[in-house]
C-alpha cells in the first residue's frame, strides 16, 4: 500500500491528496514552492492552499458544491498550490492547455464538466471565449501570481449540470483526470482514483532515485500534461523544493538549475538537444544528481552527451499518463548506452509488470520471444481507472487487467525492454512493413544528424514511399550523402531506406516538445 491514508479528520472523502500535499509542507520548513514572483516555504504553502480551499468551498454550481475545477494555468506555485486545494474540498482537479485553440477547449469542458474553469489573469480573456463555446454552464475564477482568486462570472443559470457517465462503475472514484495530448478527435479524459496518484507518489523514489527534502526540481513542462503530474506530485509528496518556470528557454535552463541548486532535472530528449546545442560552458551543476528524460526513446548519443556535459547520471523513463510514475519502466546511463541496442528503455520498475504481445494471423495473442517485436502491455498499482465517457475504448484499452500502450517494443531476454516504435507509425511501402522510428535511428546514427522524421508519402505505384526530414547539427556541410553512409554502415536493408532526405532548419514539435508527425505531413501536403 502505498504511505499515505486518509485517516478522515472531518474532510469530504477523496482528499488523501490533501493529506499528501499537508504531510510534504510538513516534512520542509524551507523552501517548497518556488517561481518569479513567490518563494512559499512548507508552512506558507499550506497556508496558501488552505486560503484557497476556503475560497472555493463557497462556490457552488447549480446548488451544489462545486466537483470538477478545471486550471488554464501556466506552471506556477499558486497554480500548484490551487490545484492541491481541490483535493481538500474532495473534488476534481483537470488541467487544461493554455495554448489550445478556444474550440477544443470548450470540447474539453464539456467532455470532462467542468462547474469551474480558473484561469491565470492574462488569459481570463481566453478563458471567457471557452466558457462561451461551451454547451456546459462553468464560472470562471481568476488566479492572481500571489494566489489570490477571484471570481469573473458565475456559473450561466440554467445550464446543465456536470454530465454524470452512469456506464462507468468507478466513476465516483475518480480523484484527478489528465487529458490526453492528443491533437485529434474526441478529448480523452483519463482518470485516476486517489490510490493510482498515491501510488505514483510512492513510486518517485524508485523512477527519479530516492526523494527527500534536500532535493529540489525544476518543472517547465505546461500544466496540462502527465509530465506535470509525474513530477510535482512525487516531489512535493517528499517535501522536496519544486522551482516553477511559465516558460521553458534552452539558453537559460541550465543557469536555473544552477541558481536553484536543483538535483533532479527533468526534460524530455529534443529538449535536452536544444540545451545542449545552446549551452557552451555550463555553470556549476554541483548539486544535480540526476538528469532525468521521457516522453521518447533516448539516442545513445544524447546519453553520452549528457554525462560528458550536464550529470553522470541519468535516467529515463517509460512513463504514461494512463501508468504515472507507479507503472513504469526506467533505464539508467548503463542501458541508454548498450552498444549495437538502440531505444533501450530499461526494466519494470518493483510492482509494474511488463509483456510484449504478438497477434497471430487467426486474431490470437501470445507472448513475444526474446528479441520478437509487439505491442507493449502493462499493469501496476498506479495504472488509470479508464477514460471518462468512452467506456468502449476503456474496455479496448484496458483489458484484463493489462493497459494497450500502442507503442512497439521487444525485450532481451535479460529483463530489458526496447522501443520499436509505435503501432500508427508503420509505413507499408509495396506490402513491405516499415516502422518509422528504425529508420530515423539509422539516420541518427550520422554525426551530422541533429534530429530526424520519417513519414510515409501517397505512392501510386507502392501505396507509401519512405521520405526523411533531418535537421543538421550547427556547422555540418549539407552535402551529406545519407545513400552512401546507409549503404556503407550497412544500417538498413535497401528496401527500408529513404526514397528522399529533406533538410530542414527545424521539425514540427507538439506541446511536451515531442515530434509531431501528424504536423510534418500536412506541412508536405501544402508544400
């Protein structure tokens, strides 16, 4: 079980995540909760959530009590501070994107139902012009950067009350719901009950190395994504310093962490590129410990690029916004460089179990051998209740007790799991099957390669043609003859190689600052 209980004291069922954010403003009388404009140690945090608890105890939607408080927040501490508060009223914090359009938005606050949307000052216009879309009656509050919180509108009278998905047979167990990043379709709303985060704030110490109050992070990942989850819940559940930056600058970062004696520093890999192409001398690091990355498979060379520059060590995680931090899988420096084994993604952590399956031709299943690639299963104790409203998909996704990751992956026989890609990047170019991702690697592979995308394009004569888009690393000529070094290093069988390689000064990334394939091929389209 994990360590922390709610042992009642008089507050509304679901607020173990009270008890968490209480406990870990306990354990640090230093500071806890960091950005430009506050410096909250753990008493004044507390104190400060415990405000806005009050405040918004008051609020109320249709009569009742308010269930559902969304946040069109940038990383802050009052944001984190406000979105603890929730917890205390026993109901359910939803973060939005600050940088999606208005539409989706309102997309968003219906699927989810929110009563209210809390919004940062400046962006109380935006947040007006979502509520206005919406079919659902929500208020909306302001939250200034010292933490105060006023009310802009009520809730629309005689709007509908919060959708209640009576097909769900947990969902009054729902404590927190993270929204896909997902750029398409419906919104999914994938939801967690107070055990799965409790769990994943256990499970910090094994995914970042041990926690304690004498750590301290930096998070610049936006609000709305799992990442923000999976960092600021195991830190502050430790007591450790949390350092909020609204906005994330290669040519700065390093500085920060410096300045902030963090020890934990999380970035996802494109984001470690572009500090480390922007950074010449780093400053002193002293206090970091730990480089930490997810969100993609990691190159051997960004590996040994990070422990020459930034920290020995470093770790990598598998981590989801279905799984948090208590279903993962993580590798260390030594697995990142294994050499001739690429995307190497480490081992389960304790308590999550891993499988790799392989469909057959008679719609069977079975699990992969060693060495054999198929989709990667997993299960653990901090694994998602579901996706609210889509109980079709819940059930094609979670079943048996196993998540669908949708990403490919094989194992070595030695406990060892490796990425091979995802089952919607396949190019079937002549009834050949390609995974995007075995070739970019192989064009990784030339020292000129900063970073690389590869799609499949129309092809009259063999359904999809194999292009590349690479980006060079600052000074390289860009007469790079890829045929040759493909041919010569022997990387890739003829009938997987690029039909073309096109330069580009830059590759479309989406908000967590992962590739965005999906944005290259309509850029292709309109070319």
């Amino acid at each position: 079980m994990p360590p922390f209980h709610d042992k009642g004291e008089g507050r509304r069922a679901g607020s173990p995540l009270w008890e968490l954010f209480r406990r870990g403003c306990a354990a640090q009388p230093g500071e806890l909760l960091v950005d430009g404009r506050l410096r909250l140690s753990g008493p004044a945090a507390l104190s400060l959530a415990g405000g806005m608890a009050a405040a918004m105890g008051g609020w109320n939607a249709g009569g009742r009590n308010a269930r559902r408080i969304g946040f069109l927040c940038r990383p802050g501490a009052a944001h984190a501070a406000a979105w603890f508060a929730v917890h205390a009223l026993g109901a359910v914090p939803v973060n939005l994107h600050v940088r999606e359009s208005a539409r989706r938005l309102a997309d968003t606050l219906d699927c989810v139902g929110l009563d209210w949307l809390v919004c940062d000052r400046d962006l109380a216009e935006q947040a007006t012009a979502v509520v206005r879309d919406a079919a659902h009656a929500a208020g909306i509050a302001t939250l200034a950067a010292d933490g105060a919180l006023d009310i802009l509108a009520p809730p629309r009278a005689g709007g509908p009350g919060a959708p209640s998905f009576a097909r769900e047979s947990w969902e009054g167990r729902v404590a927190g719901i993270i929204m896909s990043s997902g750029s398409t379709g419906q919104p999914k709303a994938i939801c967690h009950d107070a055990q799965s985060l409790l769990w994943s704030a256990a499970a910090g110490s094994v995914v970042y190395g041990r926690l304690s109050p004498a750590d301290a992070t930096l998070v610049c990942m936006g609000t709305s994504f799992a990442a923000w989850t999976n960092v600021v819940v195991p830190f502050l559940a430790a007591g450790a310093k949390l350092c909020f930056d609204a906005g994330f600058d290669p040519s700065t970062f390093l500085h920060k962490l410096a300045a902030e004696r963090i020890t934990v520093a999380p970035l996802v890999p494109s984001m470690w590129n572009m500090v480390l192409q922007a950074a010449s001398a780093p400053p002193d690091l002293g206090a970091l410990r730990v480089a930490m990355t997810s969100g993609e498979p990691v190159r051997a060379s960004l590996a040994e690029r990070l422990r020459e520059r930034i920290c020995p060590t470093i770790h990598a995680g598998y981590l989801s916004s279905e799984g948090l931090c208590g279903t993962a899988i993580v590798a260390d420096e030594r697995d990142l460089i294994l050499p001739g084994a690429p995307g190497c993604l480490g081992r389960p952590i304790p308590f999550t179990e891993a499988k790799i399956a392989v469909a057959g031709d008679d719609g069977s299943e079975r699990d992969a051998a060693p060495g054999e690639t198929g989709e990667l299963l997993l299960r653990g104790p901090s694994m998602a209740l579901g996706y609210l409203g889509q109980p079709e998909l819940s059930a094609e996704r979670f079943a048996g007790g196993w998540w669908r990751t949708g990403d490919l992956a094989s194992t070595d026989g030695e406990g060892r799991f490796f990425s091979r890609g995802r089952t919607d990047n396949l190019i079937n170019s002549g009834g050949i099957k390609v995974h995007a991702e075995e070739v970019e690697a192989a064009l990784m592979a030339h020292p000129a390669v900063l970073s690389a995308a590869v799609v499949g394009l129309p092809d009259p004569a063999w359904g999809q043609r194999i292009e590349a888009f690479v980006v060079l690393r600052p000074g390289q000529p860009e007469s790079v003859d890829f045929a040759a070094f493909l041919e010569q290093q022997d990387l890739l069988p003829r009938l997987k190689r690029p039909k073309a390689v096109h330069l580009r000064a830059a590759l479309p990334v989406g908000p967590t600052g992962k590739l965005y394939r999906k944005a290259l091929l309509e850029e292709v389209a309109r070319a």
